[in-house]
DNA sequence: ACAACATATCAGCGAGGAGTGATATGGTGC
DNA sequence: GCACCATATCACTCCTCGCTGATATGTTGT
C-alpha cells in the first residue's frame, strides 16, 4: 500500500523529469519555438535554426514520440506542429519565471549548464 | 545587428534551456515537491525524499543559485522554502501538459530517461 | 526507371551531470 | 570549550545525452 503509493508518487516524478528533460535542450527549445509560429518542414526547420539536418531529425524524433509535436506528410515534406497549446503555455511560463530568475540562472555555476 | 538579434535570441534559448534542466532531474523535482506544500530544513527534506543529506544540500545549493528556492537561518537549521509562486505555476503546466502526453512520454525511448 | 530532393537512421565520440563517501564548517546547549 | 547536531563541500566514478558523418529510405517529376 505504502509501497503503492510511493511508486505512484515517484512514477509521476520520473514523468515529469523526462518530460522536463524534453525542454532542457537549446536544439529542442529552438525547434519547438520555430514551430510555435507556424507549422514547418524539416528543411525549414533546419534552415532557422541553423542545426544540421540529422540533429533536427533526431530531435523530432524525440520530440513526436513525446507527444510534444505531430506531423503530417505534405507531398515529399513531412510538416511539423506544436501538438498542443499547453505546450506554448509552458514556454511563456517559463519566460515569465525567467524575469524573475534569469539572473540567478546566469550566475549559477554548479552544475553549470553552458 | 543581426549579430545582436541572433545572440540575444539564442542567449534567450539558452536560458530557458537551463532553467527547464534545473527542473529535468527527479531529485531536484522531488525537493521542489517537497517545499511546495511547506517551507523545510534539510534534514526534514532529507526524510521525506529518502536523498542521501550531501545530495540534497548540493542541489538546494543549486536551486539556491538558481533563485528557485530561498533559505532562512532559523537556529541551527536552514530553511528552506519556494522563491516564487510562478514555480507552482510552472509545476502545475507541466503535469497538465503531462495529462495529455504522458503515453508518448513514457513511450519514449529515443533519449531514454529513466 | 532514374535523378533529385526530403527525411530518417545509425555508430561512435566527447562532454557534462548526478550520486556517493569522506570530510569540513558552523551553530547550539551543557 | 566540548560534544553534538545540521549543513556544506570536495574528489571521484559512472552513465547518459547530444552532435557529427555517413548512409539508408522515401517521394516526386520526367
């Protein structure tokens, strides 16, 4: 019971964690916020971000498996989407917490994330 | 000028990439959790997420840094407690974007996480 | 069917972070 | 001042992730 409920509370941890981790990544932050203005193809994608074309992929990879975009073939292009406007929230929440924590995230060098 | 754009976009990027990694690791989560519901001293959390003591000092150091938590001397205990409602907030996102992408979350493989 | 473009996959390398164990610092009460 | 508790720091190892380069798959027009 006890044991249930612990795995219930870390399960619901780890998902987050992992899911976190899905924004953690300068490369996936720059695609997803490509997609947040319009839908795009790989090659598009590719060309704003500057990435290369197998980084990009990899992510989106990563990415539709999530859940966090989708994707639908447009003749010989596959074009990409935010999968949910939940997801545009998340980003600006952040943003609105980075006004107030940006500093203190420059300046902190512990586990230094640059 | 299109230098300036350009570094202060992915400078943008950047830091939201380490904001978002300073929530992607399931022990800083569960200390978060934790202080969510109550400020806390060390030990208190120590107890409650079951981390080894030297685990959760260096990462509420890192917290700390960050300015996603703050700490109080109140005798000989420290505590600990949420800088910013906005981290509530951007919890709460996440488990709601989490109702609709869990599935894909723990399907996904590619850049395992767990 | 073939050429050209769009996208996906894979192996391998390099780097950074998380946890541990041992130890140091700092505050408290006797 | 000393024993004790609370917290912080440090060195080290292991593991995982991200990027690259080469290559495979797939789609379209001719």
């Amino acid at each position: 019971m006890v044991q249930i409920v612990d795995d219930r509370k870390s399960a619901t941890i780890e998902r987050r964690a992992k899911l976190f981790r899905g924004f953690a990544d300068p490369s996936r932050l720059a695609i997803l916020g490509a997609l947040c203005n319009e839908p795009l193809a790989v090659h598009e994608i590719v060309e704003r971000t500057e990435l290369s074309q197998p980084n990009v992929s990899n992510h989106l990879r990563c990415l539709l498996d999530c859940g966090l975009v989708a994707s639908d073939r447009d003749g010989r292009f596959i074009r990409y989407r935010i999968s949910s406007p939940r997801i545009t929230v998340l980003l600006s929440d952040v943003d609105s917490l980075l006004d107030v924590v940006s500093e203190g995230v420059d300046a902190c060098n512990n586990y230094r994330g640059e």
